[in-house]
C-alpha cells in the first residue's frame, strides 16, 4: 500500500492542481517519504494516523507550516497536529500521535494499532 506515492502521481499529473493541495500532502506523507521517497508500512501508518485525525476533527484540512520548509522544522522539533477536540486525550496519543513518530524504526505496525483497538474496543462491552 503505498498511498503517499498513488496521492503524489496522480497530482503531479495536473501542475495547476499541485500548487493548490501539495500543502495538504505534504502532511499525510511520512517525513522519510518526503526527504527520500522510502515508502513502507511504517510511511502507510503515518498517513493512517492524519486520517485518523482528520476524522476525529470532522474533515478540517491537516496543516502544519506555511510551507513545507517549515513544517519539516517543525516536525522535526516535535510539533505534530494538535488532538481534535472530539478525540479523547488517551486516543489520541495511542492511535494518531503514535503514528508520527519522526523515525519510522519508532512508529507502531498496523498490528500493534489493530491490538491497541480491538483492547479499546473490548473495554466498550
């Protein structure tokens, strides 16, 4: 599954779009995704984690940084996007935040999040 890389084509296909939501992009693609197009599982989580949080903030537009100069630097010094109101504290930081750590070695498998839910879950009955 290489999301980041299917979304990236299928822009650079219209350069006018491009200038538009490359912004967005940028976000939803892991930092080593980016800097070095390494696409992996580890990348896919990533953008599984902007997801998640674009669900929990009801479709708002993931941005971090006026340009991706910035947001580089400011994941790099630990800034991610903030926990959506509608999230609670614990789920936040167990499956959106988890996901952006900046080194993939560092970031959950989807097995270690489908566990972690299925516990979530469990704990509802």
């Amino acid at each position: 599954m290489v999301h980041c890389e299917a979304v990236r084509s299928a822009i650079l296909a219209t350069a006018w779009l491009l200038v538009m939501i490359d912004d967005v992009l940028d976000v939803m693609c892991s930092t080593e995704a980016l800097a070095h197009r390494q696409f992996s599982e580890k990348s896919d989580v990533w953008s599984y984690g902007v997801t998640m949080w674009e669900i929990f903030s009801y479709g708002e537009t993931p941005k971090l940084g006026d340009n991706i100069d910035q947001m580089f630097s400011l994941l790099h010094g630990g800034i991610r996007l903030p926990q959506p109101a509608a999230c609670p504290r614990h789920i936040y930081n167990m499956f959106i935040f988890g996901c952006w750590e900046y080194q993939k070695e560092k970031r959950k498998s989807f097995v270690e999040i489908r566990d972690q839910l299925q516990a979530e879950i469990n704990k509802l009955r």
